[in-house]
C-alpha cells in the first residue's frame, strides 16, 4: 500500500498535467498565426524598441512576429483600428485625437477598435543642431531654419511645430525618417532637428560619433508656456544620455503606449502582457527606454481603454482599472 500511493498521486498528477496542457491547446486555437507591431521609421527609438519586443513575443509564445517600418503613431493608430496590424505604438495625444474622431489621417472616424496593453515610455520633446550652426537655444533658431520634425503625421510632426510656432520661431518645415534626417543635418541641408523620441535617440548617439552637437534645452519660460499650451509634462533629460550632455537638460514629455485591437483574442492578449510585464529585464535589454515598462504606469492612459485581456493580468495582480476603462 505504501507504494501505491505514490503511484496513485504520480497518476493524477500527470492527468492534470494533461488537462491543462489540453485546456492551453485550446485556448491557443484562437490565436492568430502571426503578429506584425507598428513602429515608426527606422533610426527611431519605436522601430527598436517594437522591433525588439515583437522578437521577444514571438520566441516567449512561439507566434510568428515582427515589427514594421510605419509613419509613427497616427498611421499606427489608424492600421490597428482597421485590423491590418495587430498590434502598435502610439502616444497619448494621437490616441485622444483618435478616439474622438479627429486623426488627420482619417477625420470624422472615431477608432473604438484601439486598445491599451502597456506603458512604455515617456517620449521627451528635444532638439538638436550642430555646434557649428551656433545654435544653442530655442531663441538662437534664425527665421526660416529648416527644421526636421520626422515622418509626416508622426508624434513628433503633429506636435513640435506647433510648440516652436507658439515659442516664436518661424521655419521650413521638412519631414523624413530620423536618420535621413540625422545624415541631411550632418550635411548641412538642415539647421536643426526637433525630435518628439524616446531617449536615447539613435540618431542623435550616431551624430556625436561622427561630429560636434549641441542638445538644446527648453528655459523655464519656455517650459511654462508649452506646459500651459500643449498636453506634456516635465521632463528632465539625463546628462548620461548623451556624451554632449554635461548636466541634465529641461524638456517636455508625452507617454507613449503599447495598443492592440480590441478583437484579438483575450487569452493571447493576455499572455502577450504578461510576457511583457513579468520581464522587465528583458524588456530593458531591448531598450533602455523600456526601465518605465512596468504596470505601475498604466495610470498615465486617461484615453484608451484597456484590452479585456490586459486588463485581466493587471487585476490579478493587484492593479485597479475602472470598468469604464475596460474595453
């Protein structure tokens, strides 16, 4: 008898074993055979980071997945909406812009397909020029410098010109991939770059290898108006960010969110966020940015709402999400 109860237990246990690898298989039978994430140009912080953790996704849960090139959050917004990319990154502005119907890719058409899964970073406002130009402030940009704000209807496009134009400065406005836009600055067909990215732009590190660039900071002044005008916070720019850097540097910031339709299966939801927030670690070797990747930050998403699947991991362990933030 003393034997056959270890057998007995062995038994049962091996039959749950088979139950619940039964109920996983089920479960996974629903999920798609492969994901694309939408990021942004290449150069960008959004290509490395979606790239990374599509990569990362796809080896954790053995789905077929990468990132692709996009114009950034707007056109992400937009292609997660109408089904053609499960998943994409986008920030705070477009995504309010979006759910009430006023994208300026697609006016009118309110995007109740768009969900939240998680905080990624805050996306600091910065600008850059090469000492040479002598530009040092916001106030040193001459009247019609030509200025790169990045691809066209992107974060960065929607909302640094108009953050200069409120500043008083007046240009010519250019649009491009980042480090398109990197290598006309190092040419000289640009004065100035002002980028809406996560820090540490790769763009900005490959310009300082190769030559001399002055990271501008915004004065106080400044900040206030900008803070007053626009829906940013503070931020502060490590001086470890780049090698340029001697001490920290004001700027401003929007926070940046991980979407998924709101269709997708809740299991592989699910599973997707619980990848994704059980290792940071993981998520931080991708890039470096992804430090806020944690759930703790879901509070700075007042503008989507979250998937049922998202959702369910965040509750489990212990983060409230009002049900009417809840898809």
């Amino acid at each position: 008898m003393r034997n056959m109860m270890p057998k007995t237990v062995a038994l049962l246990a091996s039959s749950a074993l088979l139950a619940a690898a039964g109920t996983a298989h089920a479960d996974r039978s629903e999920w798609p055979d492969n994901f694309t994430v939408g990021t942004a140009s290449q150069g960008g912080t959004y290509f490395v980071y979606g790239s990374g953790w599509a990569n990362f996704i796809s080896d954790e849960l053995g789905v077929s997945g990468g990132g692709e090139v996009t114009g950034g959050p707007t056109q992400n917004l937009a292609l997660v909406h109408s089904g053609d990319m499960a998943f994409g990154l986008t920030t705070m502005g477009p995504a309010s812009d979006a759910v009430k119907g006023e994208s300026p890719l697609a006016p009118g058409l309110a995007m109740d397909n768009v969900c939240a899964l998680f905080p990624m970073y805050e996306t600091p406002f910065s600008i850059a020029a090469l000492s040479s130009s002598g530009i040092e402030s916001i106030s040193d940009i001459p009247d019609g410098a030509r200025i790169g704000f990045g691809p066209a209807a992107s974060t960065s496009d929607t909302y640094f010109p108009a953050i200069l134009e409120t500043l008083g400065v007046e240009f010519d406005r250019r649009n491009g991939g980042w480090s398109d836009l990197g290598g006309q600055l190092q040419d000289g067909l640009l004065d100035v770059i002002a980028f809406a990215a996560g820090i540490p732009i790769p763009a900005v590190s490959q310009l300082e290898v190769q030559t001399d660039v002055n990271i501008i900071e915004f004065t106080e002044e400044e900040m206030a108006t900008v803070l007053e005008n626009f829906p940013v916070a503070e931020f502060s720019i490590p001086a470890s960010t780049y090698t340029t850097l001697e001490e920290d540097a004001r700027a401003v910031s929007m926070w940046n969110f991980a979407i998924a339709a709101c269709d997708l299966p809740e299991d592989f939801v699910y599973e997707v966020t619980k990848a994704t927030m059980e290792n940071n670690d993981r998520m931080r070797s991708v890039h470096r940015s992804a430090e806020t990747t944690i759930p703790e930050n879901i509070v700075h998403n007042t503008v989507l709402p979250f998937h049922p699947g998202a959702a369910r991991w965040y509750e489990e362990n212990g983060y409230d999400i009002a049900d009417d933030m809840i898809n």
